[in-house]
C-alpha cells in the first residue's frame, strides 16, 4: 500500500497530465495508482481516475480562456482549447494558484504555428495578460488635483512623484488596442503593423489600456526612474519650441495622468 505523500503525488502526476496529447506520449495510469482504488459503480478504475484527469485539464483551459477572451474570440473556442492543451503539455501548471497558470502563454503563441497567420496574437496576449497583471496588483490611494495645490513653490523643482502599483507598460510592434477594443475583430480583417506603447491600469477596479506618445512615454519613464520634477520638464524640452514652455507641457500630463488616477498619493519632496 502507498503512504499518503506517495498516493498524493501519484495521483496529481496522473490528473496532471494533457488530456489530448498523443497516443506515443501516454503510457496509461499508474498501474500502483490503479490498485488503490476500490472499485465502485460500473466504472473501473481506470475510468474513474480519467473523469478527474478530464476536469483537471477542462478547468485549466477555462482559466486560459477567462484570461485571454480577445483571443478566443478571434480564433474561436474549439482552436483555442487545441492551443492550450498544446499550452499545457509546454508549460504545466507548476502553482497552487490558477493565477500564474498563463503567464508563458504570450511566449507560446509566439512558437505556435498560428502565428504564422495572425502574427499579431503574441501582443494581444501580452495585453491581456497584462490586463490580468493589473487587475490583481496592490490597492493604493491615487493622487489628487488638490494634492499637488498644497504643495509649496520652491518644492516643485525636487518633488518626485511616484506611479500607483497597478501600472504596466508595453512595447508591441502591432495596434493591439484597437484589436481589443474592437469585440467585431476577426481573423480575415486587415490590420497593418504599427510599434505602439501602452500603459495599462487599474482605476476604481476597472481595467484601461491606452497608448502613448513619445512625451508621455518620456515623462512615464523619468517617472519610473525617480527623477525630480526639474529633470522632467528639461527631458521634455526636446519637444517643444521655448525651454519654458516645458513645464506647461509636462502639467497637461500630469493633469491626465490624475483624472487617469495613475499616480500614487506618496511623493516625495
């Protein structure tokens, strides 16, 4: 008789395992697993223990699909599930928590042969992995227009400010936004490649996506740096016409990034 550690671990590695995959990759159950369970009913061991193995991978697939929902509109359910057994076989669930299940998702697309014909799948995965990224980040108060007016003159050229938890940004060489957004989307419309920056949020529990030109890309990335409020306005010197029309520039942002709620109410001065 197996001690319960070894029937535990037995049992997981055969639940576990792809259902779908090959013929040559599938040996049959555990025959040691197999003797310790009583029959019961008309069904066999082997039948009973598969009936686990099924939900096993069904539930798995049905997280794949919670998390990637502009993808499985796209190329449709029964390609989808053929993916992510395909997914699975590459990248077993190796967590307690379903939450990590799709992280390596995006970098499967990529090396699966549907990419060939939507090339633009790696990047919608990352959105919404993305999206799911955010989604779960930590809580934090955002930052509010009458904050900043109780901050004094001379601590503005100091004053670092600092971005909420639930904040990502994306590089894509495809328009990804507007694939998400547009639920109509299929796989014969045309979409031309375009290098995007996205930021992507939480705010009042409700995720956003947005992209970004290349001063709120420079003003995001002083930001993350910890630069001081100075180094900002003088990086975005390189896009305007007068020095001082800098720090006009850079509270147009700011008051963007507030009504956004992407900036966390701790700063520093």
């Amino acid at each position: 008789m197996l001690n319960l550690r070894e029937l535990q671990s037995r049992f997981f590695y055969a639940i576990a395992r792809p259902v779908g995959a090959a013929d040559e990759e599938w040996q049959g159950f555990d025959p040691l697993l197999l003797q310790e369970i009583r029959p019961q009913g008309k069904l066999g061991a082997e039948a009973r223990l598969d009936i686990y193995a099924q939900m096993y991978c069904a539930r798995l697939l049905d997280a794949l699909t919670e998390d990637f929902p502009r993808i499985v509109a796209i190329v449709g359910e029964e390609q989808f599930r053929e993916i992510g057994r395909a997914y699975l076989r590459r990248f077993p669930s190796a967590h307690p928590s379903l939450r990590y299940f799709s992280s390596h998702f995006a970098e499967f697309v990529s090396t699966h042969p549907v990419a060939k014909t939507l090339p633009y799948l790696e990047d919608l995965a990352r959105l919404e992995y993305a999206r799911v990224d955010v989604f779960d980040a930590p809580d934090t108060e955002p930052l509010r227009l009458e904050d900043l007016q109780t901050i004094p003159a001379e601590a503005w050229a100091t004053l670092r400010l600092q971005l909420i938890p639930a904040l990502l940004m994306l590089t894509c060489e495809w328009p990804v936004q507007t694939i998400w957004k547009n639920e109509q989307f299929t796989q014969s419309d045309d979409i031309e490649p375009a290098a995007t920056v996205l930021r992507v949020w939480r705010h009042e529990c409700i995720v956003y996506q947005a992209s970004m030109d290349v001063v709120e890309q420079a003003a995001l990335a002083g930001i993350r740096a910890g630069e001081p409020f100075a180094a900002l306005c003088t990086k975005l010197e390189q896009f305007v016409n007068a020095p001082e029309e800098a720090s006009t520039l850079i509270g147009s942002v700011l008051l963007r990034w507030i009504e956004d709620g992407i900036l966390a109410r701790t700063y520093d001065v």
